[in-house]
C-alpha cells in the first residue's frame, strides 16, 4: 500500500456515448464486467454506453450504473496492466463516484453497488424536482445568497466553485440577482433532472434507506472518503450506510475531501473514468 496514492472516481456528468467499447474490445477482463453489469441490471448497458443515444445515457436511472461498471471496468484493466502492484491509501468519489469508491475498496460488491446505483438513480430521476447552478464562488459567499433565494448548497467543488440547488423559480431569481451582488462572477446552469444533494432529495431517500439496508458492508481494503463528512468512512457497515443516506440530500464536501487527503500525505490522484 502506498500512503500518497489516492484511487479517484468521477461523479454524474463524466458520461460520454461510447465508453467502455474500447476496453471491451481490447481486454477481456472489461468485457466480462459489462457481462456481469448486463445480468446484475436486467437490460444491456454495454450497448447503451457505447452507442447512446445520449438523451437515454443522460437520464440518471441510466447514467449512474453506467458510469459504476465504466469506472470499474477502467479499474480492473489498470490492476490487471500493473500486476496490482499500484495501491492507495485512499480512495475517494464525488457523489456517484463514491459508490465506486466503495466498489473498489472492497466494501461493497460490484453487483450490490449496481443495484444501490439503479436504485438510487431511479429515485433521483423520479422525485428529481428544479436544478442545480454552478457559481464561482466560495462557500461563505454563496452560502447567504442561496439561502435568500430558499436554494441550498449542493457541492462545495472547489474553493472558488460552489454548486447551488433549488426550485426551477428560485434558480431563475437568484440567477438574474448574482450580477447585482457580484458583477464579476458567473452562474452556469447544470444538466441534471433534479437539485440533487439538497432538501428535494429527501423523499428519495427516504425510499433509499431500505435499499442501503438490504445491502452488506465489509470492512474494506482502503479507507473510503466520505462526500458527507469529508473524512474516512468508519468500519461499521451502519455508519457507513447513515453516511450514504445523508449523502443524499446534503452537500457533496468535495473540498474536504481533498483536504483531508493532502493532510493524510496524498500526492498522486489517479482518477479512473472518463470525463
């Protein structure tokens, strides 16, 4: 194991038509993921990811388990390349990418993070309700001005990157007001069918937890970072699931995230996925 490798997984909106066809067609090793991914899921995601169409790859039903079994596929093929001689201290995921986070650490299987993913994207795109904005702001700035406009923080990205989530109505107010309170700053409206991580998520996960509590949780090879509280998972499996509840209907810490790996020796990322 080496303390400053940090294993890294994308999150929605790193999906692309077309992903995966080439490992599939050079190693068979992603071949039989996409094999299993077909069976675990009931439908054939290994079509859907390398032909589209992009408006079916795009919904989050679809999107999530794709990028799952893409992002473990890619990670299959790196041990195999390095003899599984490359290890990580830590492993990390920003939202979505934290199931595969958990995937690759061992804590969850690949078949039960695919059926937490088909879930979890069907109840997202269901009750998914408004949207999410993209500001370069800082937390402390966007904070107060989501808050006037009964939007929420969704994602801390980076430093200088906050994304917000709300009704449709209330985007579409705070937006036309941002020129006003900061002139120099911009607002980029992202694709999603839903303000995810914010208070309208609640209800589907309300309907999650029952899944997360029909899943197993092991222990692990490497320590798993939490997108709700930007550290380490706990070893017991309850922990881990109130985490990935929450997670739900909170902010993604992401720069905590971060934090907490540079505090813990990280120097090398490698990030798995495409995006």
């Amino acid at each position: 194991m080496s303390e400053n490798i940090m294993f890294v997984f994308p999150g929605q909106g790193s999906q692309y038509a077309g992903m995966g066809s080439d490992l599939c067609a050079e190693f068979p090793t992603a071949a039989r993921i996409y094999e299993e991914a077909n069976e675990v899921l009931g439908y054939d995601i290994k079509s859907l990811s390398a032909n589209g169409p992009e408006e079916e790859l795009g919904l989050t039903r679809h999107t999530q388990p794709a990028l799952l079994t893409h992002d473990i596929a890619c990670f299959e093929v790196f041990k195999e390349l390095t003899g599984g001689n490359v290890k990580a201290g830590l492993a990390a995921g920003h939202s979505l990418g934290e199931y595969t986070a958990l995937v690759a650490a061992g804590v969850i299987s690949f078949a039960d993070g695919l059926r937490l993913v088909k879930k979890r994207g069907e109840l997202m795109g269901e009750h998914g309700e408004g949207g999410m904005l993209a500001l370069g702001l800082t937390v402390e700035e966007a904070t107060p001005v989501a808050d006037r406009f009964y939007c929420q923080i969704a994602s801390c990205n980076l430093p200088q990157q906050t994304v917000v989530g709300g009704t449709d109505a209330d985007l579409d107010a705070l937006e036309a007001a941002l020129p006003e309170i900061f002139p120099r700053k911009r607002a980029t409206r992202l694709k999603t069918e839903g303000a995810f991580h914010t208070y309208l998520m609640v209800t589907a996960a309300r309907e999650f937890r029952a899944v997360l509590d029909s899943v197993e949780f092991g222990a692990g090879d490497i320590d798993v970072l939490s997108n709700y509280t930007g550290v380490a998972h706990e070893a017991e499996p309850d922990s881990v699931r109130t985490r990935l509840f929450f997670q739900l209907f909170n902010p993604v810490n992401w720069v905590g995230c971060m934090q907490t790996a540079c505090e813990a020796g990280v120097t090398r990322f490698i990030e798995f996925g495409g995006g």
